[in-house]
C-alpha cells in the first residue's frame, strides 16, 4: 500500500534546519525525519530567504578597468558617468557581473544555504546569502497555500464568460441557485461557487446585487442576564464570621438552572452534619 502523502510539519522543518546547521547532508536529514532527498531538497530551495546585503563588500576584481555605466539601470542617479567613479551609488550591488565572479562556492553545490558556513557568525562579505529557518519557512509554505486558494480556478476566457453571465443573471433579480441551474451547461459551477465569487468581489461583483441578502436583517442578539445580586447578609464573608458550631450545623441551599429556554430548575438542600443533600425539581424558576 501506497504511503499517505503528508506535509512538512514545523517540527520536521525544525529538525531540517538544525541538520543544515551541523552542517549534515540531504540525504542524512532525510533519513533523519523519514523523508525522500528530493522532499528536502525542494523545501530548502523554496523556502529560504536572503539575508541583507554586508555594509562593507569584498572589493571588485574590475574596479580600476571597468568602464560600464548605467549598470542601475533606468532608476540610474547619476547617468553618463562611470559606475567605478560613482559616490551616489554602489554599482556592485546591481552589476551581475561582480555577483556572478563574487558568488560563494557553498551556494552553487547542495543544499544552496549558509547555515553551516562558519562565516555566518562573523563578517561576510558576498552580496548573496542565504539561509533556512524553520519558522520562517512554515509561514512562507502556508502563505503560499493559503494564496493557491484564492482566485478563480479556471482559463481567464472561460472565467470571464462565466463572469459576465452571473452579472447579467444578477442584474435581472435571479439568485444564485437559478442561475446555477439556468445557465448549468454554460457556467459548470455550483451555487455555493457564485456566492464565493460574489463574496470575494470578483469580476466586479457585490454582495449588494444579492437582494435576499440585502433584505436579510442582523440577528438579534439577546442581551445577557446580569448576575443575581445578593445582600450582604447572604454574604459568605457573613457566614465565615459565624462561630464554628453554627456553621457545621447550617443548611446550605442553592438553585441549580439548566438552559435558558428551560422553565424548571432544581433546589438543593445540603445539610452540614449529616452530609446529605436533597434536591427538588421546581415546576418554575421564579
């Protein structure tokens, strides 16, 4: 039987990440939290992030020959001049040439981070880094699944169509349902789809064009009972100040109510020497 495909969990993530900082291979980890290679390996890809770039970078191989210009390209301070005698901008953070004879030899081989490079601690000067944090990761994976969601799942020429034929229905006071069923060959999408659509505001779509919606009122919602407030004599601080013989001997009763739809209740007796108590069904609460 086939393996149950399941997500990376945090945990896994969690473990991957301590693995990429003791510096063990793919397939190490993997064996580790009991995934394939290849699972790892697209999840370190995909979900690590680049860290800032280094205030001071390692100094460009070129920096007395070049004679490129306009390396920022249109966004470019100080167009015409030589990027090498520039004061408003440092080239080298756009130039793919010093990135590209700059670039670190750990980042071209598995697994493409720098979690185990003991440079990481210290000052760096690569204009690329790279490393994989789990948590990081977990919410970069869910926000991504979280986006697949949205959206309409279909050609955009079909989905315009589909579109134009629930603003047309809408127009003329049909409901969702009765377009769904009037126009089912050509939409092929549930009632529940179009009130999404419409919810979400696609296509221009309003929740105002729904009239039964619009006529719906808020619910009324029923204010809730305040506590019962008693006198100071019913007070337990009034009863702890009674001497120790009135209070084994007392009779303690309380009121025991259900739901509040319910018109009966109980009424309990306790009584302290004997330690029994005895409860009464009342027919009304008041």
């Amino acid at each position: 039987m086939a393996k149950k495909y399941s997500r990376l969990t945090l945990e896994d993530r969690r473990n991957i990440e301590d693995g990429l900082d003791r510096g063990r291979s793919v397939r190490q980890i993997a064996a580790a939290i009991g995934r394939s290679p290849s699972t790892v390996m697209r999840e370190v890809r995909a979900n690590r992030t680049e860290g800032k770039a280094p205030s001071i970078l390692v100094p460009c191989f070129m920096r007395r020959e070049c004679g490129a210009s306009g390396v920022c390209g249109k966004g470019c301070v100080n167009p015409g001049v030589l990027c090498r005698t520039c004061r408003l901008a440092d080239c080298r953070h756009a130039c793919g040439a010093y990135a590209e004879h700059n670039a670190c030899a750990i980042l071209a081989r598995p697994p493409y981070v720098c979690n185990a490079c003991r440079h990481r601690r210290y000052r760096c000067g690569r204009a690329h880094r790279y490393s994989y944090d789990a948590r990081l990761a977990d919410r970069m994976s869910e926000a991504r699944r979280s986006d697949a969601r949205r959206g309409i799942d279909m050609a955009p020429e079909r989905a315009e169509r589909a579109l134009a034929v629930i603003r047309d229905g809408l127009a003329r006071g049909m409901s969702p349902y009765e377009i769904s069923v009037a126009y089912e060959h050509e939409l092929g999408v549930h009632r529940t789809t179009i009130y999404r659509w419409v919810q979400e505001g696609y296509g221009g779509l309003t929740n105002l064009e729904l009239e039964r919606k619009v006529g719906f009122r808020p619910r009324r919602k029923d204010a809730r009972r305040a506590s019962a407030s008693h006198s100071p004599a019913r007070s337990y601080a009034r009863f702890a100040a009674l001497g120790g013989d009135m209070q084994a001997s007392a009779m303690e009763m309380d009121t025991v109510e259900g739901r509040a739809c319910d018109a009966q209740c109980l009424l309990t007796l306790f009584h302290r020497p004997s330690a029994l108590q005895l409860a009464l069904l009342l027919a009304q609460k008041e």
